[in-house]
C-alpha cells in the first residue's frame, strides 16, 4: 500500500496503533542565513511563479530552505529527492524528501532515515500528515535498532507543520511556521537537524 493511499492521521493511528498527542516541542535554534538566500528567494516570491505546481513548490519554496540548513550538516547527513522508502508492502513509496545518515560507503547508498517532508499537496494538511506519519513508521521500521525519534514536516511551501514519532507515540508541534517569518522556520528547522545529529552522534558513541 503506497504512503499516498493513507488520507487521515486516524486511519495510520489505528492501523499501527499509534497514539497522538499535541503539544509545542520544538526549540527555535538560531541559524544564520545568508544575504544571497534571503535575496534569491524574496527576488523568486515577487518575480517567480513558485506555485503554480507540486514540483514548483518543491524545487522553489521547500528544497531550498531544506538545503540551505543541510549544507552545515553535510558530513553526517545526506538530503534525498524522491527516493524509494521501502519497508513492506504496507509502507512504500517516494516521500518529497529524507534526511538520512551519510554512509560509510559514500554518498550514493542510501542509509538510515532520520527526518522525513512531506509536501501537503491542495494545501491538505490532514493528508500530508497521514502520508507523513506512515513514512515515519517506515523510516522507524528500517532503523530497526535504532532507539531514536523520527521528525516530519508537512509544507505547502508557505505553511510548514513539525511532528516526530518516538516509539508508537507521535506528538505534532501545535504551532505552525511561515517562510514569511524566515528567520524563525529556519530556527525550527535548524532544531530538527541538530537534533537528528545529537542522536546520531549517540549512536556512534554507544
């Protein structure tokens, strides 16, 4: 069953028994964000058409934030497009994008998965979250041994929404964040990396 097939948080909670709760969990960590980022992507809102499409959204509103952060976490951390999530046939398809852990093999084996994004596609939050939520059971599923917390984001380019899945409980951050308040989304997303890199040093270490 494809992650896509999965309409409603309800329906994901019930089939893999996971409880929900909602609360503010994430912490705003200040990440400097460059002159040139801040002009390219004010020039690309005025001038640009950025959402007239999925993809459009994606490549112009989504991706660029993501990479922009991911570049101060590059030699830990590979950011995936469209790559296969495959876990059984229940939970597989090709989430917008993954944040997973560099291979020791180097760049192009895909390794263990640490934060998914899901785009919410019509601007259908409730969608996005279920599609979202069941790819983070997968990402939790393919880690196996790994004790950790999984993050998603849902995002229709304009409003971005925070989850993780610890365990069978997934707690979804009550407030949402804008790009038009870059300085704080980039914060809350810079808190979803650092914290992704705190639990892989963990693991390293253990």
């Amino acid at each position: 069953m494809a992650f896509s097939s999965y309409k409603t948080i309800g329906q994901v909670q019930k089939e893999f028994q996971i409880t929900y709760i909602e609360t503010n969990f994430v912490i705003e960590i200040p990440f400097d964000i460059s002159n040139y980022f801040r002009e390219d992507l004010e020039t690309m809102m005025r001038e640009g058409v950025v959402n007239n499409s999925e993809f459009a959204i994606c490549e112009n509103l989504i991706y660029p934030v993501l990479k922009e952060v991911w570049k101060s976490y590059k030699s830990k951390f590979i950011l995936w497009s469209h790559e296969s999530l495959n876990c059984d046939n229940n939970l597989n398809g090709y989430p917008e994008y993954i944040l997973a852990r560099r291979s020791p093999l180097g760049k192009f084996v895909f390794d263990k998965p640490y934060f998914i994004l899901v785009e919410a596609k019509q601007d259908n939050f409730e969608a996005g979250w279920a599609q979202c939520l069941a790819e983070m059971i997968a990402a939790q599923r393919l880690n196996a041994e790994l004790i950790i917390s999984v993050f998603g984001i849902v995002s229709n380019g304009s409003t971005w929404e925070f989850g993780k899945l610890e365990a069978d409980k997934f707690t979804k951050n009550i407030a949402p964040y804008s790009i038009y308040e870059l300085d704080k989304l980039f914060s809350v997303v810079n808190y979803l990396f650092q914290q992704s890199e705190l639990q892989l040093n963990n693991f390293v270490a253990a």
